[in-house]
C-alpha cells in the first residue's frame, strides 16, 4: 500500500488555519511537544520562531488505491528567537 507523508505547521494560537504544509514520500522526522521550529525565510514571521504546543498524528486510507496518508498536525505558540532559545541556558 503506497503512503504518503503530510506536514502541517498551524499558525500561532490556531487550530484551523495552516502555515504552511509540506508532503513527501518518506515520514518527516519526529517533532514533539516543546520543540522549535525556526521558519527561516517563511514569510509572514521574521525573527520568531515556533513553539510546538501540541500534535496530531492522523492516518488514514484514501480511495480505491489503497493509499494511506499519515498526517502530522503541529499546532504553535509564537516566541522570540533568542540565542538562549537556540541552544539552551547555560
């Protein structure tokens, strides 16, 4: 059965609205709880980043291929970008 692998990063304070998705044909590595995700060149959030304060995994099958489709839903808090942020607290 082919997968295929989906990437949502919802806006900050948001449960509807994604920021940006991304697909593939291999699984993304795992994000969890309290990880940053640095948007780089997103448009929209200059120096933040990405808090992840919750997510949803979700697989499901589509059609009558026999597809299955497993969804990661990272829903976010905005927070500064910071050096300490970035590597910790000493």
């Amino acid at each position: 059965m082919p997968k295929s692998y989906r990437l949502e990063i919802y806006m900050p304070g948001s449960a509807d609205e994604v920021f940006v998705m991304h697909e593939s044909a291999i699984a993304f590595p795992a994000i969890q709880k309290g990880d940053i995700v640095c948007p780089g060149e997103w448009p929209g959030l200059p120096n933040t980043a990405l808090r992840a304060v919750s997510i949803q995994h979700v697989i499901w099958n589509r059609g009558e291929a026999e597809t299955s489709a497993w969804i990661t839903c990272v829903y976010t808090e905005e927070v500064s970008l910071t050096r300490e942020l970035l590597i910790g607290n000493p």
